[in-house]
C-alpha cells in the first residue's frame, strides 16, 4: 500500500512510498483511510521542530475511513462503519493534563497518510452523519485542541465576547466556529484581509488585520474588550490582548510561534485579574464532548482544498506559506 512517511532522503522531506499493509492483533481493526488531512505539526517535522522526529514514520494525525476487518469475532459490528480516529495515546489519568508518556498518531507511531491503519477500537468514534468523509477528517486533531481551548480553559458561554488571533489556520477556524455556536460574539485577527473578509461571511462580528499599527484602537472602538481570547502564537502581542481584556478575562494559548515575549504586563493582569492560560490537543472525555457538539449543532469544517496525496507537497508548502483558510484534506 501507498504512505507518505518522513524522509531524510528528499529535498521536502516527505516521500511517498509503498509499505506493507497493517497485520491486526486480536484487539484492533483495519481501517480503510478515504481522506486524510494536514495539521501545523507535520509541517513542524519537515521543518525539523517537532520533538522526537524519527525518519521513516507514516505521518498524519487525522483520518475518516471504513472498517473493512476486525482481529476478533466481537468486533465484527465494527466491520463497514464509517469512522473518524481519536489521535490521543495514553493520554493518561488526569484528565486536566497529558501523562509524560503521552504522544499524538503519526510520529513517532505511524499515521494516517496511508491507505490502511491498524487501530484499537477505543480510538474510534463513528463519523458525525451531516459530514462527508472529506469534512469528518478535517476533525479530529483541530476539532479536539480548539474545544479544549474554546471550552475547558476558555469557558467559554453564550454572550462572551471572543478573540480569535489569527483566523486563517485550522484549529482557530475550528475556535471560531465553536464559539459562534455556543452564542458568543466572536471577533477575529489576521494579517490577511482576504481571510477577514471570508470571517464576516462566516459570521464574525467585526474583523481586524494585525498589520495596520492601529488595529487594537479599532478593535476597542468596536468591541469595548474581550471576555477570552484564542491564540497560537505567543509572542509581544500577549500584552497587546492584556490590554483588550475586560476584567476577569482569559487568554487561552496553544502554541508559541513567535516566541515569548519580551515583557509581560503583569501589573495590568494582577489588577484586572487576566488569566493567562496555556492549552494542549485534549483528553479523551473532551474528544467525545467535541464529536456530540459537532453533531449537535451540525457545525461543517472549512476545508480550503482537497487533493489526492501524490500532491501532499503542494499542501505542505500551501500550510507552510500560510495561504489556506481552513483545512487542507488529502483524499487517499
């Protein structure tokens, strides 16, 4: 079968080659991978900024396909279903934070850009009706890190008034659109006035491009303060959102692209109480909390292209550039 693995052997650092097709123990089932699609960390391990990067590995944390076999008579049910994967492994006990031993599918286990996954049952959740295969793997990875971030840190409720800091990726568009749902007033950043354009028509309340030095006197003007702000990439702009918090308020943060900032206003957030939260992909709990309110609100992930994976290096360098608005899914 065809997987595109982590290559120390090309100029891109991805290659697709042919490998064997999973055995399954007794206790897993053959997965048949229809689409598949790209998040930020693949793009890190070609890049060589992802931790515990081994070369050979099938990449790829999120996937929707069918059951074609199971390893054991008692999981036949499971057999033609059609099923998205829970990337988590062994996250662990305590729900508020991973174990030491945790890790995400697809490095340094193999992933989902293949054509076949062996896989444990209890990582499987049947694919939301209302998506097709395309949109349903779009949401494993993204889905679970921005409900985390939207819900279980940012607690987020109906009248909130939301930030999300660069909209353009796939786990914001995601935080955008769980907070739209749950009835908050959600506002959104981006230094490309294309991508701001396409949030008004997905229901922001008003947008702003980062670029313009005058952005956090327009975004006081028009939204009076944030309740939660959603952010992925650190840096001095932290004490740009301390600034544009109402009391009380949250910055949620589940990455650190550009760094961390010089000096943080800890005068500004002891006094207005801030809470400077960080955030992760999620627990297990929470990955079946996300599926239900997916379903429930029958929320469709912005997907910004779909190729097949013989193309995957224009997808990576398209996620690289950071020109796609939604998730890039490769059909397998």
């Amino acid at each position: 079968m065809k997987a595109l693995i982590l290559s120390d052997q090309t100029a891109s650092k991805i290659q697709i080659v042919e490998v064997a097709k999973p055995t399954l123990t007794s206790n897993q089932v053959l997965l048949r991978i229809k689409a598949a699609s790209l998040n930020r960390r693949d793009q890190w391990m070609r890049e060589d900024k992802y931790p515990g990067i081994k070369y050979g590995v099938i990449m790829g944390s999120d996937a929707c396909g069918v059951i074609e076999e199971v390893g054991n008579e008692s999981l036949k049910n499971w057999i033609g279903k059609e099923v998205i994967i829970n990337p988590n492994i062994n996250w662990g006990d305590d729900l508020r934070v991973q174990a030491k031993q945790y890790s995400i599918l697809g490095m340094p286990s193999n992933g989902t850009l293949t054509e076949y996954i062996a896989v444990s049952p209890d990582r499987l959740h049947e694919k939301p009706q209302h998506l097709t295969v395309e949109q349903a793997s779009a949401l494993p990875l993204g889905g679970l890190t921005a409900y985390r971030a939207v819900f279980t840190q940012g607690k987020v409720k109906k009248g909130d008034k939301v930030l999300i800091s660069g909209v353009g990726g796939g786990v914001n568009q995601f935080a955008f659109q769980f907070a739209l749902a749950a009835g908050a007033e959600v506002y959104a950043t981006s230094g490309d006035d294309l991508k701001l354009q396409k949030s008004v028509k997905y229901g922001a309340k008003a947008v702003f491009n980062y670029k313009n030095p005058d952005w956090m006197k327009e975004a006081q003007q028009k939204a009076g303060g944030f309740d939660v702000v959603i952010d992925s990439a650190g840096g001095d702009q932290i004490n740009t959102f301390v600034k544009l918090m109402r009391p009380a308020g949250r910055i949620v943060f589940f990455g650190a692209t550009n760094g961390v900032p010089k000096t943080l206003d800890l005068h500004r957030m002891f006094w207005n109480q801030i809470t400077l939260q960080g955030s992760t992909m999620g627990n297990d709990q929470e990955f079946a909390e996300m599926v239900q309110f997916v379903s429930k609100h029958k929320i469709v992930p912005i997907i910004d292209s779909l190729a097949p994976l013989e193309m995957a290096e224009s997808a990576f360098n398209k996620m690289r550039d950071g020109r796609q608005f939604g998730k890039l899914v490769l059909v397998i």
